[in-house]
C-alpha cells in the first residue's frame, strides 16, 4: 500500500478510538437552550465538518473549456506586431 493510504487509515483509526472514549454527555451553552449532548456527538460533526472544509478548500479549480462558452466570448489570440524585421537578406533570397 502507499504510504498515503496507510496515513489515512491510521487517522481513521485514531480519531474512530478517540470518539469512542468521549461517549459522556456534557452541557452545552447555546444562543438560548442549555442542551446535554454526548461528546462523541460534537467531536463528530466537527470532525466531518473540517474534513468537508478542507477538502472544498484543497481541491483542485475547474478550468471552463472552451466549449461551454458562447462563440461571442472567445476573443481571437493575435499576436504582437513585429516592430523589427527578422529576415537577413540571404533569407529574403532564398525566399524570392
């Protein structure tokens, strides 16, 4: 196995025994209720709630192809005037 998936099978582990010792329940102090609620409850959620953040944080951009935009979007490349004429004379000869 890669040393990546090892990594995170061994975080699963750890956080999975780490719930399970903190089963207890203790009060929480909402915006008006005092609640009882386990431990396990609230590590939990937030335990999934930053794994979903750090993925939506860490995940790569969409690129927009050009097929899904309109054909009045796309502005044709053109590319900077030349200024200075490249050409020696032997290639103009050579040419002509």
């Amino acid at each position: 196995m890669r040393t990546k998936t090892i990594l995170i099978i061994i975080l699963t582990v750890l956080i999975t025994i780490f719930l399970m010792m903190n089963t207890d329940a203790v009060q929480f102090d909402f915006i008006f209720v005092k609640k009882d609620i386990s431990k396990l409850l609230v590590v939990g959620i937030c335990t999934f709630t930053g794994f979903l953040l750090g993925y939506w944080a860490g995940r790569p951009r969409t690129v927009i192809s050009t097929y899904d935009r309109n054909e009045d979007e796309i502005l044709p490349i053109t590319p900077p005037p030349s200024t200075k004429d490249t050409l020696s004379d032997e290639d103009r000869d050579y040419i002509s």
